[in-house]
C-alpha cells in the first residue's frame, strides 16, 4: 500500500518523463525528412531508396505496434518502454553511422521495433496511477500537446542541425533525449501488466504481423508507383487476406491478442474510426504542405521549420484545453466538433491555395486545422483508453498508434497519387514554346523538385522561368485538388463520429 501511494504522488512527475521518451518518436517522425537530400548526395541514394529510408520504418512500425501492445500487457509496460528506448537508440547510432543506403534503410527499419515497443507503453502506462477519469482525460491530453510540440518543432530541429552539422546529426540527436527518458523512467515510472496474462497468442502475433506488413506496404508502394501495380495489389491482397485470417483466429481462441468484444463498445470503435481518418486527412495535407512552403516559396528547410512554428502552437493549445471542453460538452462533440473545425480549415486552405498566396493566409488556415484537430484527438485517445480494462490497456493503446499510422499512410499515398496525377496532367497540357528534349521532360514530369533542378541546367534563357512557374502551378493545383477531398473527408468524419461516439466515454464493465 505504502509502495502504491509513493507512485501515486510521483504520478505527474512519472507523466513527465513518460512525455519525454514519446518526444523521441515525434521529431524523429518529421525531422528526418529535411535530411533526405544530404544522404542522397552522401550515400548516392535514389529517389525510390529516400522514400524507404523513411518508410522502412513506418512498415515495421505499424506491422509490430499491436504485437508489442500485446506483450507489454504480459511481461512488464516499463519494460517495454525501456527497452524499446534501449533499442531505438542503439539503432539510432546505427543509423547515423552508416556508410551505405542498404545499411540506413536496415537501421531504419530496426528503429521501427523500438518505436512500436516504446510508443504503446507511454500510453498504457497513464492508465495505472491515473485511474480517476477527469485526471485521466488532462494526463491524455497532455500527453498528445507533447506529441504534436515534438512533431512540429521536427523541421526546426532538423533545420537547425542541418545548418550547422551532416545529416547524421539528425540521429544523434536521438541518444541524449533516450538517455535522459530512460533515467526519469527508471527512477519515477511503476511497472505494470495483466494481473492474469493470457497465453501468448502465436498465430495472432503472426498474422497481425503479416497482415500489417502487406496493408502498409501496399498503401506505400501504391504512393510510389500506382494503386493498379501488380506489387501493389499483391501487397494490398495479401494484408487484407491475412487480416481477415486473423479476425477469423482471433474470434475463435481463448487467448486472443486482440479481445474483439472490445469492437462492441462504440466508444472503442468511434474513436478508432475517427482517428483513421483525421490522420488520412492530416498526414497526407501536411506532406504537401512542407514541400509547398520549400518548392513553390523558396524558403529553405530551416525557414519552413520556424514558419510551422505557429501551427505548432495552435495544435498545443488545443490538446491542452481538451479535457476540458469535453467535460462541458461531451466527447461526442469535443470529437466532432474539432474535426469539423479541421475541415473547415482544410477548406479555407484550399480556396486560398495559390503560388503566391501570402505566408499569413497559409498560417491562418492551418492553425484553424491544428486547433480543431488538438481539440478532437485527445478526446478521442481517452475515449479509446477508458472503454478498455485497465489489464488490456497495452492493446489499446497500440490500436490507438496503429489506426493513425496506417489512416496517415493511406492518406500520403492516395492524396499524394492525387497531387501527382493532377501535377502530371498539367505538364502535359502544357505548350512549350519550343519541344523539350525527352530527358528534359521526363525530369519536369518526376516532380516539382525534379523540375527546378532541371531548370537550372537549360542553356536555353527563355526556359527556366517558365519551367519553374508551370511547375509551381501544377503543384499547387494539384494540392489544392488534395486539399478539397481532405476537408470533404474530415467533414464526412466528423457527421459519422457524432452519430456512432457516445457523448461519454463508456467503460468496459458497461
């Protein structure tokens, strides 16, 4: 009892350092992207081998998360979470100190297993001193404020690192916030699990692995390729098939991974739903958005980075003042509501979305997004942990990271198809005043990035200019295409949440 009390006191601290350790997982979600061009000079990495570095990751990392969850509820979430730490960090070394792309892309990967160990734990953890619902609600939203300050200050960070060291310095980076996490853990975090832990659910484990390795890859491949390639299909056949083999195993065994009883309680399934397709809207919009700020306004990614400063702040916000808005409204329309705000912000973005659309209009529109959206989220997360039993809570929390990491990577890559196709379209439709070399637009046609470089090198003066200036049109068009299926998305979102999220969250017991 006495043992019991000392954790209780600690338990703000004990968030504390648990916020800590999630800020390793959000900067290295955004800060490794700015350093993509340096290890392609420096590793001589091609265009398809980049977008592995940074999705080697986001595989193993979905494809572990529920598995890990699941584990953690067994054999000790403190242990998990420091021992993912211990892993993410080791392969963060790893990383930086690799002298080819394969070696990268496999250190990547190794960070993914640390990631999903770590990330379920920070939040299942919360649930064991923070019983009492309304703490529970401000601990949750607390810790989301955490996440979206570590994700947005992402490009800053690795702006700032990139101007004054190599890109392996967005790596390092990684060891000294690991050492300080797993000290605090160590000192100020109580361990728990199941108090009747099942049998560990081998064909579950399998499956889910298997299933959420090929949806991911799928969902990835289709960005880089087409949803019609037969690698894609494939992928995408053989997660969905596994997937639905794991629901079949997983109604039928004693020992289920993922208990679907849970599914029964709306207040778990309307927030999962919710989630997925919040991240679909807002992971693909924000993967345009960088590249808009960097390609089509020139600013460099130091700049972009202090210039999402704003958004940042506004996400923050809105997470902290969470709790307390569902308290006075009720989840189901903190929730939607925030949603409904974020399209609304999607949509004002894209009406305004032009070349030289001013850098205060952009603001405004994506801090009405990251407002809306600070608001819903952490609602939702605690609608999520409080319907499940306090014994389950790894398994929840991993649902939780796994909804977002596969609706995100969805979004990049049906969004991103969308921008392309409507990019490509308006290059071809394009009259040249004179015939470009095929090489010439081959290059134009890859990218807005691919079209700059490539101005650069015409020795024909009328060119450049236009080159850049059809580029940068087509882009935003197309972004701005991407930006109006978001906010009708989100909208959509929205009405369904209000409609099937209770306006209280739910226990389990009910």
């Amino acid at each position: 009892m006495e043992r019991e009390t000392k954790w209780y006191a600690r338990r703000w601290i004990a968030l504390g350092f648990l916020s800590f350790s999630l800020l390793v997982v959000a900067l290295d979600s955004t800060v490794l992207n700015l350093a993509l061009p340096s290890i392609s000079r420096d590793l001589g990495s091609t265009a398809s081998q980049l977008q592995w570095i940074v999705d080697a990751y986001v595989l193993v990392f979905a494809g572990f998360l529920l598995t890990m969850g699941s584990l953690g509820d067994r054999m000790g979430r403190k242990n998990f979470l420091q021992g993912g730490l211990i892993i993410f960090g080791c392969f963060s070394l790893g990383a930086a100190l690799s002298k080819s792309t394969t070696m990268l892309i496999a250190m990547r990967g190794m960070m993914g297993i640390g990631g999903a160990a770590l990330l379920p734990s920070t939040l299942s953890i919360l649930t064991a001193p923070f019983r009492d619902s309304r703490e529970r609600a401000q601990a949750i939203a607390l810790w989301t404020a955490v996440f979206a300050l570590g994700w947005g200050i992402g490009p800053l960070v690795g702006g700032w690192l990139l101007t004054h060291f190599n890109w392996s310095s967005v790596f390092y980076i990684n060891l000294p916030i690991v050492a300080v996490a797993i000290t605090g853990d160590y000192f100020f975090i109580q361990n728990s699990k199941a108090e009747t832990p099942r049998k560990i659910d081998v064909p579950g484990f399998i499956l889910s692995i298997a299933g959420l390795f090929g949806l991911v890859y799928g969902i990835i491949q289709a960005g880089i390729d087409s949803w019609t390639a037969r690698n894609v299909l494939c992928g995408l056949g053989a997660g969905v098939f596994l997937l639905a083999v794991f629901v079949f195993w997983e109604l039928r065994t004693s020992n289920a991974m993922l208990p679907l009883r849970f599914f029964k309680n709306l207040s778990f399934t309307g927030a999962n739903v919710a989630l997925t397709l919040v991240a679909f809207s807002l992971m693909g919009c924000l993967f345009f958005l960088s590249q808009y700020l960097q390609s089509v306004h020139g600013y460099t990614p130091f700049q972009a980075g202090v210039r999402l400063l704003p958004i940042v702040g506004a996400a923050f916000v809105g997470a902290s003042l969470s709790a307390r808005i569902a308290e006075r409204v009720t989840t189901k329309v903190a929730v939607s509501l925030g949603i409904l705000v974020g399209a609304a912000g999607l949509f004002y973005f894209y009406r305004e979305a032009a070349v030289d659309t001013s850098y205060l209009t952009i603001a405004l529109g994506m801090c009405i997004v990251a407002v809306g959206l600070g608001v819903a989220m952490s609602p939702a997360t605690n609608s999520i942990m409080g319907s499940i039993p306090v014994s389950e809570a790894g398994v929840g929390s991993a649902m939780n990271d796994t909804t977002r990491q596969v609706g995100g990577a969805l979004g990049v890559a049906v969004l991103g198809t969308l921008l392309n196709s409507t990019y490509v379209s308006k290059i071809d439709g394009t009259n040249w005043p004179v015939p470009l070399p095929r090489q010439l637009l081959v290059a134009i046609r890859s990218s807005i990035q691919g079209a700059h470089i490539a101005a650069q090198n015409v020795p024909n003066p009328q060119l450049p200019r236009l080159i850049i200036s059809t580029a940068n049109q087509a882009f935003t068009s197309g972004m701005a295409h991407a930006l109006l299926i978001g906010s009708i998305i989100m909208a959509i979102t929205s009405a369904v949440t209000f409609i099937i999220l209770p306006a209280r969250v739910r226990s389990y017991k009910e």
